[in-house]
C-alpha cells in the first residue's frame, strides 16, 4: 500500500518535538548553565528556522561565541530576538506623539532577562533605559553583555518594585517593558497572565502607583493564546493601541505576541 502522508509534515512534527525537548533542557537542568556556541546555533535553527534567527544586540548566533558574548540556557528560551524587539520599538515610536519634556523620557525594563528589548526600545527612542533583574545568574550574564557591547544601559540587581521606587516619572513618553517569569502560568489553555510571577494585574498597579497620576505607556510580551481573556483583564481600564504579531515558527501557543498599552492618568 502506498503511503499518503505528507514527507514535510512529518519532517514539521519532528522538528517541533525537538524544539520541546530542546526547551525543556534549557528551562530545566541546563537553566543556568551557559550555552555553547554550537548550542545557540541549535537554538536558532529549532526555534526559528535557521541558526541566525537567534540575534540579540544585532548580533546572530554564529557570531555571538566569538563575541564573548554568554547567553543562559532559561535566557535563551525567553529573550526577544532582535526582529522582533527592533518591531516594538519602531511601533512605540510611531505612537509617540508631541514634542517630548525638558527632561525627555524613560524606557524602564522591569525584568529585563537578556536586556534586548529595552536595547531596541532605547536605541529607537533615543532615551535612557534603566532595568531590574532579580536572578544573580542572569544579571551577571547580562551585565557581561552589555558591557560587551557598549550599552549604557543602567542594568541593576535587584527587584522591580525598588526599581521603581528609586526613579522619578518623567512624562507620558515613559515606557515600561513588563516580561514576569511565566513558571506555571504557561498551560495548555494559554498563558495566564494572572499567574505569572508576579502577577501582571500587580505589576501594573505598582507602575500606577510609582506614576502617580500621569500616564505612560507598556510594552509586554505575551504568547499567541491567551488563557481566559487574562491580557483583556490584566489591563482592564488601560487603552490598547497596537499589537504586533511575528510570523509563527512553531505550533499555536508557542510563539510571541507583543502588545502596547497605554496607562490612564489620573
């Protein structure tokens, strides 16, 4: 009898399997472990189709080695290549309207993982980017990268919330990269936005706090299913002015969203 199934079929459903063991690794036993070259290359080529789809700082997996650059195998599951962080931004810039205050803006990232998309946020902006990020490991990877790389980007260990505490909003131009842990809010039903760690519906009311009264606006990165209309819920009062969807490389529930909010004032 002769076979009726799809070759390239085939071939996409085992690719997929690789890219969800390969993801379990580096979510779990090689987490905080520094990938080699050769891994990343893999990385590319499993999560976006060729081993260049990885690019961070403007920089493809190939070269990231030879650039002393250090990627965790937890950052590179979660960081936002370089196409898509350079669409954000060039979108948060599209929105901008007005002439920007005496003391310009922000971009303030509160998670800020590899550091990429508050890199893009800041080169297309021209603003100054200040970021938080909690994990020793990933701070030091990350500080080593920038610093690699020439970015002034003000990278600090600590929590989002003495972030936030330390800085003075300077106008409705601020914007706020907002990318939690997801841990067990990412299911099978979608991600639950109130699951994460923290919660987004905390995060923002701690941003609406530290701004008190004055609008801003928020970039955050979600997956392309959402569990219970927790995005609509999470920014229940904030106005949505854009989102950008990159082509998927992988099946529903497994690639990138990105959404732009801006934050009421008072």
């Amino acid at each position: 009898m002769t076979s009726t199934a799809d070759p390239s079929a085939s071939a996409v459903e085992s690719g997929h399997a690789a890219y969800f063991r390969f993801r379990d690794e580096l979510l779990g036993p090689s987490r905080n472990r520094v990938l080699s070259g050769a891994e990343l290359c893999e990385a590319g080529r499993l999560i976006y189709g060729r081993p260049e789809g990885l690019s961070l700082y403007g920089i493809p997996a190939p070269d990231m080695e030879a650039k002393g650059l250090r990627l965790l195998g937890r950052t590179t599951i979660e960081c936002s290549i370089d196409p898509y962080s350079a669409a954000v931004a060039v979108a948060v810039a599209d929105l901008r309207t007005g002439p920007l205050p005496t003391q310009g803006g922000m971009v303030v990232d509160l998670f800020c993982g590899s550091g990429n998309f508050g890199f893009h946020l800041g080169q297309r902006l021209g603003l100054p980017v200040l970021a938080s990020e909690l994990d020793p490991d990933v701070y030091q990877a990350t500080r080593h990268n920038l610093d690699r790389i020439g970015s002034a980007i003000d990278l600090r260990l600590t929590d989002y919330r003495v972030l936030l505490a330390s800085l003075t909003p300077r106008g409705p131009h601020d914007t706020y990269v907002v990318e939690p842990p997801w841990g067990p809010a990412f299911t099978a039903a979608g991600l639950d936005l109130e699951a994460t760690s923290p919660p987004v519906p905390a995060i923002l009311a701690d941003i609406r706090r530290h701004r008190a009264g004055l609008p801003c606006l928020v970039a955050i990165k979600t997956n392309d299913q959402i569990a219970h209309g927790s995005l609509t819920t999470s920014f229940h009062g904030a106005t949505h002015l854009r989102t950008i969807t990159p082509a998927p490389t992988l099946p529903y529930g497994a690639n990138m969203d990105f959404h732009l909010y801006r934050l009421p004032g008072n």
